[in-house]
C-alpha cells in the first residue's frame, strides 16, 4: 500500500510512524520504570512491616500468646493499603490473623522461605519469624494491587496527554518540512513526465541545493543535455535521412514514371505489331481485293482503333479515285458516310500529295479547306491521316483513317499506317493480280470449254457428213429413177404411179432426214436466201404451225398446255432465213411440249437488248421458248445441242437442237439454255440486229432457167449414177456420153475434140479410182480451158463450206442431184463460158 503512495504521503507517513514510535517506546520505558520502581517500594515496605510483625510477635510465639499476636496484627490498622496478615505457626497454620474489614480472607499457605509474589489483585510477601536459629512461624502480609493499577492508570493518561500535542506538533512539522525533499522531486517527476510526453529535450528542471536532489536534478539536467544533444544529432541524422529518402523516392518515382512510359510505348508498339501482324495474317490469304480490304478496316477500326476507315482505289489513266469494298459498313456510327460517292479525281479530294508517296495528315480538319478535310469535318471527325498505297512506286490506292478528336494521331501511328499500308498495297496489287488472273484463267476455261464443245460438234458433223454422204449416193438412184419413170406416166398404172410417188416420197424423207443431220454443220452458203425476219411474226407464224401438237393433241388426253405470248412491240428485225427460224423455233415449241406430258405453261417472250438501252439502239434480239415442265439435269443440259443426244428413246431422233444450233450458229446467233430438274426450262435464242447497211430485201426466189441443147460428157465410177445422169439429161433434150473413171473420161473428151464435135460441158463425179475428179478438171482445162467443168460429189456442201472447190471447176453439185439444181447449174456454167 505504501508503495502506491505519492511521495509526499509516504514521508508524511514514514516519519509520523517513527514519531508515534519513538513516543510510545519512550513512555512505555518510562511507565515500566515506575511500576518496577513502586513495587521495589512496595515490596521492601511490606517487607519491613512482615518483618516487624514477625519481631513483635517472636515472643507471642514463643509464649504462645495469641492475643498478643493478634493485637501486634491489629496495629495494621492505619496501614490501609495492608488488607491482611496473618502470623502461621512453625507448623504452617494460621497462628493469628489481620483482616481491614474483618472479612474471611483466603489466607494462601506459608512459603518456608522468604518470599513475595504479585498476583493481579494482590501483593503478597511471606517472612521467616526466627528466634534464635529456630524457625518459630512466618508472617504473611497482603497489599492489594490498586494503588499501582492506578498509578498505571494515571501514567497511561499522562501518556496520552503528552503524545497527542506531540502527534500534531510531529504532523504540522512534518507537513511543512517534507516540501524541501517531496517538492523538488515532484518538480523533477513532472519534468520527466512533460520530457517524455513532450519529447521536449530544452527543458531544464530549477537547479536545488547542494544535496542529493540538486546532485540529482543536476544529473537530469545533465543527461537532458546529453539526449538533447544526441536528440539534435539524431534529427539531423534523421532529417538528413529523410532528404536523402526524398531524393532517392524523387528518383525512384520518376524512373518508375519513365519506365511505365517506356513501358506503354512498348506495349503499343507490341499491340501494332501484333495488329500488323494478325491483319497481314488474314490478307495474306485473301486473293480478292473486296476482303482484303474489308479486313484491313475492320481490324483497325477494332484495334488500333479508328472511327472512320476507308480505301480509295486510284486509276492512274483517268486519274480518278473510287471506294474500294463499298459494301462494307463498320460498326461505327461513321460508317455510313459516303466522303467521294462514285469516281473523283485526285486533284479535288486534296490528297494529291499521295501520289508522290507521302502521308497528308489532318491534324484538325477544321484548319483545312480541301474538299476530303471539309467533308471529315461536316461528319464530325476532326483528325485523319491518309496513307498512300503504292506499288513499285506507282500510286494503287489511298487508306484514309479519321478521328472524331483532333490532334488524335500520333507518330507512332502514323508510323505504323505507313508500314501497313506497304502490307496492304501488297496484298491489294496481289489480290487485284490474282482477280485477272482468275478472269484471265476463267476466260481461257470457257474458251476452251467451247472450243472443245466446238471439236467435239465439228466432229461429230463430218461423221454425219460422212454418212450422209454415203446416204445420199445409196439414194441417189432412188430418187432420181422414181423422179424420171414420173417424168413420163403414160405407160403406168395409177397404182404403178402411186408406189412410184411413195417410192420417191419415201427416198426425200430420208434424204431429208440426212439433210436434218447435216444441218447443224453446215455453213451458211452464199446460195442461202437471206431476209429480213420480224421474229414476232415468226414466233406468232410457228405457234399457229404447231398449235395441234401443243394444244390439240394434249387437250385430247385431258392435259391442258396455257399458252402465254410476251412479245415485245416495235422489235428490230433481224436478218436471216425464214423457214430455218421457224424450224428452230418449232422444234424448241415440241420440245417444250414434250417436256410437259402433264401439262404446264409455256412462254414465248421476244426482246430487244444490248449494252445500250436506249430507244432503236439495241445490238441484240432474243427470243426464248420457257416452259414448266421436267426441266434438264446438268449432263442433259450439257449435252442436248449434241446430235444424236436424245433422251426419249424411239420418239426422238436428238437432231433438234443440233440442228437448232446449227441455225443458231448460221445466223451468227448463239443459244442461252436455263435449266434445273423440275424447274423448267428456258431455251433462249439471241441474234445479233444487223444495221440498216447489212439488211437485204424481204423475200424473192430465183427465176427458172432455160439451158439450150448441150452436148455432156458425164463422168462418174458409178454405173448407176452414169446411166441415171444419161436420162435425166436426154430427158431434157441434151446429147449426152459416159465415161466410168477419169482417164477414160480424158479419152472420150480428147476423141471428140479431135473429130471436131467438142463437149460444151464435162459433169464429173470427184471421188474416183486412179484418175480422181481433181486431177481429170486440171487435165481439162489444161486442154480447153472454155470448157465448164460441173463437180458432182457426195461432198458438195463440204467442198464448198471448206472453199475447197478446185479452181478449175465452174460448178460443185451434191448428190442427189435434184433435177431443177443440175438444170440451173448447166445454164449457169454455160452462159458464164459463153460470156467470156
Ligand atoms: N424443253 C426441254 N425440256 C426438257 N428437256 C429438253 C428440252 N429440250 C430439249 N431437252 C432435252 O434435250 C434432248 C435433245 O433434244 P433434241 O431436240 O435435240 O432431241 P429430241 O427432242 O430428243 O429428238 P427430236 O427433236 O429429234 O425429235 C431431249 O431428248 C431432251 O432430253
Ligand atoms: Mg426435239
């Protein structure tokens, strides 16, 4: 508990319990020498009073008086403080006895020595009664106790009286004095409390006096100094530290500054590289310039980013620029804006600098005046940077990139939209090279497709040719002898004359059929009667033509075929052969027709067209044969036009589109086929309008010749051919000699110039064993170059299509020969001989 005291209380408490203590023993030793000393009194007074009582009573004793025992007892009555006595025998018993108020008292038994004993209440003392050696009894005497208990009493209130003033006077002195040692502690422990709350080292505690505490505040003092001294050091040393952390963190901060600078560059650099890298990735593989650019700008409009791209393709004949990749819209609301809509040329957009391979840059669009400048502006784009796209330093686009900020492009940026646009020019000149190439490619594909088709038709027309050759001559007799025997029927029957006619009519179909057959080859010949055709009448003509096949005969099955006529009015007409047309037209119409067992539509449509629409200008007339019916898979499509390609077994002969063709090609025309399975199809036949010079007279046959007798040698290995030309030509009232091959040809033609009766014309058959038909017309004309030579061949077309007539021939017939042919072709060859 005292050590929780403040100092000033423990003093006051130290020094008051010394006070009290010191007092207390004081007065203890002096009460304890008073009692000590007043029984010391007390003690020899009872001793002397025992021992007189013994004296005087030696005698009683001896005497064995009682009564004077007694009465020398009752002389203890002026001694009050003696309350009994009593006088005991030698024996031990109470010879006589004394008490002050005559009371029993409890006399205690004697003691055979001198003794004293001091009990609470009483004092007793017993004494030898001796005589003469002899012990004759002993005296007892008994003082109460009172008279010290009081004086004890009275001490103690003494005592009292003393300590207490003593107690205050100590406390008053001790409160005042104890501030000379208490006061200056405190001092100090305040200091040290404000010292070490304060950190406050110029505080100085008031230098005391000479003695411990002035030793002891002098020590603070001192050791105050000392911290304060190395408090100072400490905070320069501190101070100096933090200026030193200062700096050091001043550096460290502006590094980290420059590294994070740094490190931003970097990273941007690395995202336009990565940029660059992943948009020559995706256009490396990209051949068309559309995609090329549609990635370049979607990738810098996502990533570097810009709001605004586009690539402008520059012409340099026209020196104009257009859009590249119109179709593509970004995602930005700038998307839509068309700057140059169409062609425009360079020197009126303002990025004319581009063309000698600079960037021109629009900082702010607004400070600008050239039209690119002013149109970004309008839209709200404020900076663009346009990039030139060059190709072994030739101009091959622009890339213009724009900003909705100003000032939005750096020269990092710029820098990298320069790179990529080498990329892109690239790539764009790659694509664009690898487009014509495709063209170029595709092009030579179709040609070749065609020339093949071509080949494959060319052949397939000389080996109908060539059958049609050998036909014809196995016809020939057919023909021609059923033409003669009808020349002169007198002498037939009627039935004679029926089966003549159908032997003859018979022997034209065929002959007709292998005409059919070769139609598709053969060329347009310069006999061919030429016209100007209205295809609206023709198609109209050949609907009329065919109408039982595509409306009655169907009708009669329950099918029903709608006609529609679209026809268009004021068509140009075109120059051509009527009846091939209507030819061509009508097996397009049967065709249609066969394509639709079920019934379905079919259309007729003429048009005009051509690259210039205006009115009277159109270069082409089309007209088209659609229908609804089964439509053709791709091999049908890709091989109708063949001969021979037929898909209805017996019911078609798959010469009608080969023929179709045929005309077609005839008429410098060519054949449109749309077609799928199911979906119908659409025969399309586009003819080119010839201009007013080319167009010939409508209509008009040949007049009839009349050929004076002649006189013809008709050569030919066939004997049957020989014999057949013989009549024919007798018929008609001409004299007329045969030879079976050339060199007896030669023989016959020499005997007659010889005896002067000349041949006025040689008709000869051109294939020909030893001496063919060549060779014989060489040799002739050698000889009598006025005389016409008539070529008669299985050939004839071919020859003449070939221009591989020899010039030594005036005339080139097929075979058959119709008789009105070979007539026309002896007055043609002779009067040409006869006018020269
Ligand atoms: N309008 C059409 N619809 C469907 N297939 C057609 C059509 N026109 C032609 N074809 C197909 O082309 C083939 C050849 O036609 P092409 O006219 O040459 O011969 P064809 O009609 O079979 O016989 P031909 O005309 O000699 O009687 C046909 O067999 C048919 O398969
Ligand atoms: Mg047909």
């Amino acid at each position: 508990m005292l050590k929780r005291l403040s100092i000033r209380h423990k003093q006051l408490v130290i020094i008051m319990a010394t006070s009290t203590a010191a007092l207390l023993l004081a007065c203890a030793g002096f009460v304890s020498y008073e009692v000590f000393s007043f029984r010391e009194a007390m003690t020899s007074n009872l001793s002397s009073v025992a021992s007189l009582i013994g004296n005087n009573c030696t005698a009683a004793l001896h005497f064995d008086d009682r009564a004077a025992a007694t009465q020398v007892l009752n002389t203890l009555k002026g001694e009050h403080h003696i309350i009994a006595a009593c006088i005991y025998d030698k024996n031990g018993r109470i010879y006589a006895s004394y008490t002050q108020d005559q009371k029993p008292f409890p006399f205690p038994k004697p003691a055979l020595t001198d003794s004293h004993e001091f009990g609470p209440k009483y004092f007793d003392l017993f004494r030898r009664i001796d005589h003469g050696g002899e012990r004759l009894g002993t005296s007892y005497v008994c003082a109460s106790s009172d008279q010290l208990s009081i004086r004890v009493e009275q001490y103690v209130g003494i005592i009292a009286l003393v300590l207490c003033p003593s107690l205050i006077v100590a406390l008053f002195l001790s409160l005042r004095l104890q501030r000379f040692v208490s006061e200056p502690i405190l001092q100090l422990a305040s200091m040290a409390k404000v010292v070490s709350v304060d950190k406050n080292y110029a505080l100085r505690a008031p230098p005391q006096g000479q003695d411990e505490i002035g030793q002891l505040i002098d020590g603070f003092n001192e050791m105050l100094e000392q911290i304060q001294a190395r408090d100072a050091a400490l905070q320069a040393a501190h101070d100096q530290l933090e200026k030193r952390v200062l700096g050091r963190t001043q550096e460290l901060q502006q590094e980290i500054v420059e590294r994070t600078r740094a490190e931003l560059s970097l990273t941007q650099q690395l995202t336009r590289i990565n940029l660059l890298n992943s948009i020559t990735r995706a256009i490396i593989d990209r051949h068309d310039l559309e995609n090329v650019v549609v990635v370049v700008l979607r990738e810098l409009e996502e990533h570097l980013p810009i709001d605004f791209g586009r690539v402008y393709l520059f012409d340099s004949q026209s020196q104009m620029i257009s859009v590249a990749a119109r179709r593509y819209q970004g995602k930005s609301q700038y998307a839509k804006i068309d700057l140059f809509a169409g062609l425009t040329p360079l020197k009126d957009t303002g990025l004319d600098a581009c063309s000698t391979g600079e960037i021109v840059s629009f900082p702010e669009t607004s400070s600008s005046q050239t039209a690119v400048a002013m149109k970004l502006h309008q839209a709200g784009l404020h900076s663009a940077l346009a990039v030139p796209l060059r190709v072994e330093n030739e101009l091959f686009g622009i890339l213009l990139a724009a900003r909705v900020a100003p000032k939005a492009f750096n020269s990092e940026e710029s820098e990298f939209l320069r790179m990529l646009s080498e990329q892109v020019a690239l790539a764009a000149h790659q694509a664009r090279l690898h487009t014509q190439l495709q063209h170029a490619y595709d092009e030579l594909r179709q040609t070749q497709v065609a020339v093949m088709q071509q080949e494959r038709l060319r052949a397939l027309g000389q080996m109908a040719s060539g059958i049609a050759h050998d036909i014809n001559n196995a016809l020939c007799p057919v023909v021609v002898y059923s033409d003669l025997l009808l020349q002169d029927t007198s002498q037939f029957s009627d039935v004679t004359v029926r089966n003549l006619e159908n032997i003859k009519t018979a022997g034209e179909d065929i002959a007709h059929i292998v005409c059919r057959m070769r139609e598709f080859y053969r060329q347009r010949d310069k006999s061919d009667s030429l016209v100007a055709v209205q295809l609206n009448k023709t198609a109209t003509q050949v609907l009329e033509l065919t109408r039982p096949r595509w409306r009655d005969i169907p009708q009669a099955r329950g099918v029903v075929i709608e006609l529609e006529t679209d026809l268009e009015p004021g068509l140009p007409e075109i120059t051509g052969n009527g009846s091939e047309l209507r030819e061509a037209l009508t097996n397009l119409i049967l065709n249609s027709v066969d394509a639709m067992p079920e019934g379905g539509k079919l259309t007729i449509r003429t048009r005009a067209g051509g690259w210039d629409r205006s009115p009277g200008a159109a270069t082409h007339v089309f007209i088209e044969v659609s229908d609804t019916g089964s439509g053709m898979d791709e091999q049908t499509r890709r091989r109708c036009l063949e001969p021979f390609f037929s898909t209805k077994g017996k019911r078609g002969t798959g010469l009608g589109l080969a023929m179709v063709y045929g005309i077609a090609e005839r008429h410098e025309g060519s054949i449109d086929i749309e077609s799928a399975p199911g979906r119908g199809t659409t025969m399309r036949l586009i003819f080119p309008v010839k201009t007013g010079r080319d167009r010939l007279p409508a209509g008009g046959g040949k007049p009839a010749t009349r050929v004076p007798a002649l006189r013809v040698l008709c050569i030919d290995d066939e004997p049957l051919l020989r014999e057949m030309l013989r009549q024919i030509l007798e018929n008609g009232g001409h004299t007329v000699e045969v030879a079976d091959g050339g060199s007896a040809g030669l023989e016959v033609f020499r005997s007659a110039v010889r005896s002067d009766n000349p041949f006025d014309v040689v008709i000869t058959d051109l294939g020909m064993p030893y001496v063919d038909g060549r060779q014989l017309a060489q040799a002739l004309k050698a000889e009598s170059p006025r005389t016409p030579i008539i070529m008669l061949t299985g050939w004839g077309s071919m020859m003449k299509e070939d221009g591989d007539v020899p010039i030594q021939v005036d005339g080139v017939l097929s075979k058959p020969p119709k008789i009105a042919e070979l007539y026309e072709m002896l007055g043609a060859v002779t009067s040409k001989a006869k006018a020269a």
